[in-house]
C-alpha cells in the first residue's frame, strides 16, 4: 500500500474501550432470553423470506452475483491505485480528502474539521466505520453533540446501546420495548405501540436536529475512483438532509469501499438492497460529488472525506484474506447464520457481528482480543451460499482457526497463535503419534474399550464437551474386534 493508507498498529475503537471476546461465555445468557430469541427468530425469517423472492430466478442471480463479485475483486486488486485517483478526483470536484491510519487519527480529523467550522451540533447519517472508531463517544468528550437520524441508531442511541446488526441496528427490540423507550426520552410522548405514531414522534424529534445542526457526518456505501463521487443508499431521507442540509459534510469510510468505475455502481446497487431488505433498490440513492456550487441553491458549503485504515493494509496484505474487505454491509450473511439468529449481535460484543464480524473482528481487531469469534460458527456454509459478492466465508473462517492456535509464518494475523495451549498441543502430538502407528492404535483401541467409561466427564479433555453434551461411551468391543469375531478377515 502506499504511503497514505499503510497498515496500523493500534485500530478499531479506542484501546481503552476496546472489548475482548468471552463469545462463550455470554452466549447462555442470550439462549435464556426468550424475548430476544423471538425478536431475532421473527426478524431473520422474515428477512429471508423477502430475499428469496428478490433473487428467485437462479440463473439470474448468479449472474448479477459474478458481476458484482468482480467490481469488487477488480476494486481490491487495484486499491492502492485506484485510491490515489480516488483522492486526486475528489480534490478536483471540492472534496477534501483525510487519511486516518488508525481510529484515533481518524476521530482527531473529524474533531478538528468541525472545530474549524465552529460546529458543536452533529446529525449522524448510519456509518459502521463510524461505530467502529468510537466516534460519537469521542465528539461527545469534547462538547460536541452527535445525534443518530437513522430511526434504528435513534432508537439504540437512546437505549445507551450498540447496534446489534449492520443493517436494521435496533432489530433485537420489539414494539413494546421501543414504546417504553420514546415514552421514557421524548418529552410529551405517551406511551403507544402504533408504529406509525411512533415513526411520527421521532419525525418530530429529529426534525428540530436537522434544522439546529452545524454539521452532518455520514458513511459512504461505495467511493468511484473514477468521477470522485461518494454513493449513500438509505431508506427514510435522512441520509439525504443529514448531508445536504448542515452546511458542513463530513463522510467517513473504510479504505475497502472504493470501486473503480460508474459502471460498477448498478450491480452492487442491485445486489445490496435485495440481499440486505429484501427490497428491489432502496428509496434514495444520493451521489455526492463535491459541495454547492455557486449556483445551486442548496447542499453543504464544505465536503470532507477521511479514509479510514484500522489494520485493512494487513488484511489486504494476504491474498487469501484480502476477500473479506469485498464486503458490501449487506447483512445476508448473518441474516442466514444460524448462531446469529440465536444469540443475537450484542453476543459477539465487536463493531461487526455474524459471520462477517466473525472474520472481520479477528483481522481487525487481533486473534489475541477476539480469537473466540471464528470459533463461533457451526461451519454450516449457509453465510457463504448467500453473500452476493461471493466472499469464501467458511473458508476464511477455517483459516483464521488455524492462525488463531499456529500462525503462518508470512503474512501472519495479529494475535496469531494466541488461541493456543499446551493441553492441546500434547493431545494433537498424542494423536498424531497414535494413529502413525498401527500396533500402538490396536492397543489404545483396546485400553479404551475396557477402561474409558471410567473416565469422569469432569476431566479438562471431556468438559468442553460435556458442559453441554451427555459424556460420550465406548463400545465393549473395537470394531477390528467385532470383525474378528464375525469371522472377517482382515486386511
């Protein structure tokens, strides 16, 4: 990469604030909460339903999917020249462009472009990048106001909590949750499960913001290397007033979000929406390719794009791993993950949860803070089948299994290795030393059938299983055993 976007040390939220794994552990407590398993159950089968009649025309399907697969390869294979024309277009329409190595550079850029201008009132348009440099907690420590307009982070913004999907953030919360919560925090509201009263009271809320508002931060779906333009898809128009009504846009976005041309814009907006909502194309799509012109009547007066890092240079930098940056934040993955719609996405305590999170957490984050994610998978294939830009999820995840207890040598994963132990390294070698020799398995074979049910279901290389399994026991007899006495020869 070049010198603008070379990989970080320090990324993802704050290290001070930065959580760690413990995916296990806080699982029974979501399994146990037959609210959350409903909402989330609902909610996914819903979603699923939608998105198999968006894409019922196989044939169809896979051939949006390829192209859409190769805007991004060809994206990826290109990126750090594609993300200097990126830079040198943008400049050219008005746009100025920031690079953030890591997540407190990139908080510092924004804190000081809205210092600059004077701005102490943000409206937020949805950005994940934004949710994973911790940004509004950092505005929020030095006297800036940062208000969520997505009706989603609203509402999670009013809970105190995370998003627990990266499309639909509030979808662990039903009707009723939603109602205590704008009854508790917005002045004059009663309490009332009417959807659309309830859509109407947070119109109002956040209509007083956009007007009040210095400044509007957004995410960016796609960056276009070629015309400079910064495409934002979004469903309720506040997307739209959050960057065209303050005087001041700042968008913010992950390095991997460049493509290389126009022409690549229209697969991926036909694949993203379907994929994510089940809905053919999202109500608005905004392309931004520069501020007001001296002509126009509306649109911010200032336009600032800052590229983020946060470790993608050493994801980038591994050609198996590289496919995970051709993530479109569709969500079809986790929609379809059996572990997700069970526990939900608060369970996997990072930025980014289901399998992509379960990728993306331990690249970005290091195997030594969020090793456990990889493993929390049932390695079903079910994400892989389904995400339209065909990353290999499965198989990434079975890669950074192996670098989470071995790492390769070159390039190697941050915190690889850090996964593993000496029980398991002795009980592999044990093995390996076992079945390499066949007088030694008939023996063990034989030692086993008569003593392993003695074994307590308490011992280190029996309670993993058993904490949740009944304690598997062995047959009376081997199987080379049963045969000699059936009066099979064997070979």
């Amino acid at each position: 990469m070049d010198a603008h976007n070379s990989a970080g040390q320090t990324h993802g939220i704050n290290s001070a604030h930065k959580p760690r794994g413990d995916f296990t552990a806080r699982a029974p407590a979501a399994l146990a909460n037959p609210t959350l398993r409903a909402n989330f159950r609902r909610a996914m089968d819903g979603l699923m339903t939608k998105r198999a009649a968006q894409f019922a025309d196989r044939d169809a399907w896979t051939a949006l999917r390829a192209r859409g697969a190769a805007a991004r390869a060809n994206a990826l294979a290109r990126l750090p020249e594609l993300l200097e024309r990126l830079e040198d277009r943008c400049t050219a329409n008005g746009i100025r462009v920031h690079w953030a190595e890591t997540a407190a550079e990139a908080n510092a850029i924004v804190l000081a472009i809205l210092r600059e201008a004077g701005a102490t009132r943000v409206i937020k348009g949805k950005s994940m990048v934004s949710e994973e440099i911790g940004l509004n907690h950092h505005l929020e420590a030095h006297g800036v106001t940062a208000v969520e307009s997505d009706l989603g982070e609203y509402i999670i913004q009013l809970a105190g909590e995370a998003p627990s999907h990266i499309v639909m953030p509030c979808i662990h919360k039903n009707k009723a949750e939603i109602a205590q919560l704008f009854a508790e925090n917005i002045p004059g509201q009663p309490y009332t499960e009417d959807v659309d009263s309830l859509t109407a009271a947070a119109r109002r809320a956040l209509r007083q913001r956009f007007a009040a508002a210095e400044a509007g931060i957004s995410g960016v779906n796609f960056a276009v290397a070629e015309t400079g333009t910064l495409v934002l898809i979004e469903n309720e128009g506040n997307g739209r007033l959050s960057t065209t009504l303050p005087p001041l846009h700042i968008a913010v976005t992950g390095i991997e979000k460049v493509v290389e041309r126009l022409d690549d814009v229209p697969p991926l907006l036909a694949l993203l929406p379907r994929s994510a909502t089940g809905q053919a194309i999202t109500t608005y799509v905004n392309m931004i390719s520069g501020p007001r012109k001296p002509d126009e009547k509306d649109g911010p007066r200032e336009v600032h794009l800052v590229l983020y890092d946060g470790g993608r240079s050493r994801v980038y930098d591994d050609a198996e791993l590289r496919d995970t940056l051709r993530c479109i934040r569709c969500g079809a993955c986790m929609n379809h993950c059996p572990v997700y719609a069970r526990v939900g996405g608060h369970t996997y305590r990072f930025v980014y949860p289901g399998p992509i999170g379960k990728i993306l957490s331990p690249q970005l984050e290091g195997l030594d803070c969020a090793g456990d994610q990889p493993f929390a998978s049932s390695l079903c294939g079910a994400c892989s089948e389904v995400c339209p830009v065909q990353i290999p999820l499965a198989d990434i995840l079975v890669r950074l299994r192996q670098e989470a207890v071995r790492p390769s040598a070159t390039p190697a994963v941050k915190g690889g290795g850090s996964q593993a132990g000496l029980a398991a390294d002795l009980g592999w070698a044990g093995w390996r030393l076992v079945y390499g020799h066949p007088a030694l398995y008939a023996l063990v074979s034989r030692l086993l059938a008569r003593l392993g049910n003695l074994i307590p279901a308490s011992v280190p290389m029996l309670r993993q299983w058993t904490r949740f399994r009944t304690k598997p026991r062995f047959a009376a007899r081997t199987l080379h055993e049963l045969a000699a006495r059936g009066g099979f020869d064997r070979e």
